[in-house]
C-alpha cells in the first residue's frame, strides 16, 4: 500500500480549478484570490496544493456559486478528464460497483489523505460516503451538499444515462431549498442527519455493466493514479516553508530568529510580522519544534535526557524536564515507555 504521509495536508488542484472558474463565472472578485496559497500555479500538471487553499476557495466561491445555483453550478462546468485521470475510472471499469472500488482506493489522487471515500454493500444497492474531517468548518454544509451531486455526475456519465438515487443523506440541512436539492439529485429520498454525505445506488444500476468498460485499461488507469499522486510536487503555502527553514537551520544549532530570517530571504521583523499575519509567534513555533524533536527522540533513541536536552537547546535538563511536564503533564520516563508513534 502507498504511503500518503508525502502528500499530506494537500489535495489534487483540480476540483479547485472548477470551483475558481464557477465563482468567476458567478462573478467572484477576481481580487479576493490574490494570495491565496497554490493559486499561481493553479494550471500546472503534477502539483498538489494545500488543503487549506481549497478549504479558503469553498469560503469565497460561497457566496456567488451557491447563488446562482450551487453544486450543479460547479458540476457544469465539469467534463471527464476535468478531475484528471481519477474520473475516467468511472467509465472504463466493469460496473458502477466496480468503479466506486476503484475511485474509494484512489480517493487521494484528488483529495486529502484524510479524506475517505467508503463503499458498502448491502441489500438492495450500494452506499457511497464521504469521510472529511471538516465538519466544523463554516462551509462544511455546502461541501457535503456538493460531494453526492459529483458523485451522481460521475457515475450518471459513466454509465451513459442519467440514474437516480435510491437515497441521499446529509449529516445536516444546507441552506439549499428542499425542492431545490430534490431537483438536484432526481430524488425525494433526501434526509438529514447522516453520519457522513452519502448517496445509495439501486443495485440493478450498480452491476449494470458499463457501455465503455474496458477492465485491462482500468488496471492501467488505477496504477497511474497511485503513481501520479506519489510523483506531485506539493505546493506549499509561506508558512511551510517558514517551517522547513526553520528545521533545516536546527543543523546548526539551537535555530535563532536572524538565521530564519536569513534564509527567507527577509528581516526579523517582517519575519515576525508574517508569523503574526498567520496566528502564530517565533515562540510559538520554537516551541512546537522543540515539542516535536523531544517526542521524536524519546521515543526512537535511547539517548539520555541530558544529551537530548543539549540537541535541542535547552540550557539543561531541568529545563527541558519541566516543558515535557508543561507539554504532556508527566515526564520523559512515561513517554519513552509509550515507544514510536
């Protein structure tokens, strides 16, 4: 199995490129999206942007997608290959069942590692849910709206013709009009309080075999899915890269504000500045690193704390005693005990 941990935090830029062009074409600002993270290279092929951008792109598109239509605004916009080559394996696979299989095990070739995309069988068809840590995020409600809607698209285009759901479930009530999401997903079947957005298949539409199945080339497809998503170049936001030159310059020692600064090519005090644009301090991150390189070395060396406390600069083990009680709220011999993470 592939390792997601490389591309962690970020996610396929393409359902972005659509959401970009549907809040344009709804008549989003186009000024609102300077900055933003990844966006410059939004076109590129072979990257993967922070998740966080895309997350701040649902915030913007909000208000003028959602307007003029919502899901079915984005989906519009979209034609297979738009998703790149995770949704053409829902028209080359054997079946709907079989391309859910396929597109579940490669979620991560458009979305997050934390992002699950669940497939279970059961009497009388197939249920299809998304799994996202981001129910508390202000667009969450939207964003559970949209993934049914795409997935019924997917597959409607897949198999070609439209389907209708046995069932749609939301884990809460967006601001959509009732008969406005019926009209969206062909359905009445539309419920509330799910676990998870989900969307159930009638099982003749799910071993219904697909007009365009070709099993050798969805083999091919699945395989370059997990290769294109472990060859992306993550493109990462100011403040990753503030942390990886805040990890290299620990070769060197004890990391210092003017060394930090020096390799962002910038002053301490725009460095501070920027830290304090993103809610953080020098402080703050000085200490998350030293957090994070303590629990690291407890727990895969046997070093002593004594030598540890030297590695990462503090000015003697007392020190560094009384932040691992400040951190955890017990001592080193309990985390070392607890071995690697």
């Amino acid at each position: 199995m592939h390792d997601d941990s490389a591309v962690k935090g970020t996610v396929s830029p393409h359902l972005a490129r659509l959401l970009v062009r549907a809040g344009i074409a709804t008549g989003l600002d186009r000024s609102r999206l300077v900055g933003v993270p990844g966006l410059a290279v939004l076109d590129e092929d072979g990257i993967r942007i922070p998740t966080a951008t895309i997350l701040r792109i649902w915030e913007l598109v909000s208000g003028p997608v959602w307007e003029a239509g919502g899901s079915d605004k984005v989906m519009e916009l979209w034609r297979p290959g738009a998703l790149g080559v995770w949704d053409y394996l829902f028209s080359v696979s054997s079946s709907l069942g079989d391309a859910f299989r396929l597109a579940g095990r490669r979620f991560t070739a458009i979305a997050d590692p934390a992002d699950r995309l669940t497939v279970t069988h059961h009497e009388g068809g197939m249920t299809v849910a998304w799994e996202g840590p981001y129910r508390d995020y202000p667009e969450y409600a939207m964003i559970a709206e949209f993934v049914p809607y795409m997935l019924l698209m997917l597959a409607g285009s897949g198999a070609g013709r439209r389907l209708t759901p046995a069932w749609v479930g939301l884990p809460r009530r967006p601001a959509t009009a009732p008969e406005r999401l019926v009209a969206l997903y062909d359905t009445r079947h539309v419920e509330y309080e799910a676990a998870h957005p989900s969307i159930t298949f009638a099982e003749a539409d799910i071993d219904t075999p697909l007009p365009r199945a070709d099993p050798a080339l969805a083999a091919i497809l699945d395989n370059h899915a997990q290769l294109s998503t472990a060859a992306a170049r993550p493109v990462r936001g100011w403040l990753d890269r503030f942390h990886t030159a805040l990890e290299s310059a620990v070769a060197d020692g004890p990391p210092g504000l003017d060394q930090v600064a020096r390799r962002l090519a910038m002053s301490p005090r725009t460095l501070q500045r920027r830290l304090r644009d993103e809610g953080s301090s020098w402080r703050e991150e000085l200490e998350q690193l030293r957090q994070r390189r303590v629990d690291r070395l407890l727990r895969e060396t046997t070093l002593s704390v004594e030598s540890i406390a030297a590695r990462v600069g503090f000015t003697d083990p007392r020190a560094l005693r009384r932040a691992i009680r400040r951190w955890y709220g017990h001592g080193p011999a309990a985390i070392r005990a607890s071995g690697p993470t």
